[in-house]
C-alpha cells in the first residue's frame, strides 16, 4: 500500500527529481516532474505540522541537493 513502482524508473546510479505531496487527507509523490503522482495513500495520522524525516535505504548514505521544504501555513 505504502510503496509503488516507479515509471518511468530512475537509473539506480543517477540523481532524480521528486516532489512530496502532503495535503489534506493524502500523500502524493511526483518522479521526474512527472504530471501523475507514482505514489498516492492515505495519510496514516492527522498530523498538521511537525518535523519530517527521509528514509534513504540500507547501507546507503544519502545524498540530496537542492532539498526545499515548502509550508502552505
């Protein structure tokens, strides 16, 4: 449910362009300014503000450029 396949997938070496979605009653997540979301679920609690976190895989060290965290508040 909370995982989805990526189309057009990104190469698993390359950087990649994702928007997170978090609004109302839903997450949606965009790849490669996509216009259709590859992921869309319902939010799991009523959280309307709070810190976030980025889960980046195991034995990975993570890398993000250009990271933007926009409020709608």
């Amino acid at each position: 449910k909370y995982e989805n396949k990526v189309k057009p997938a990104p190469g698993p070496d390359d950087w990649f362009h994702v928007k997170v979605e978090v609004k109302d009653k839903f997450v949606k997540v965009y790849v490669n300014d996509s216009k259709e979301p590859s992921l869309v679920v319902e939010k799991i609690g009523q959280f309307q503000s709070g810190e976030i976190g980025f889960w980046v895989g195991n034995n990975s060290a993570g890398s993000f450029s250009s990271l933007d965290v926009d409020s709608l508040d």
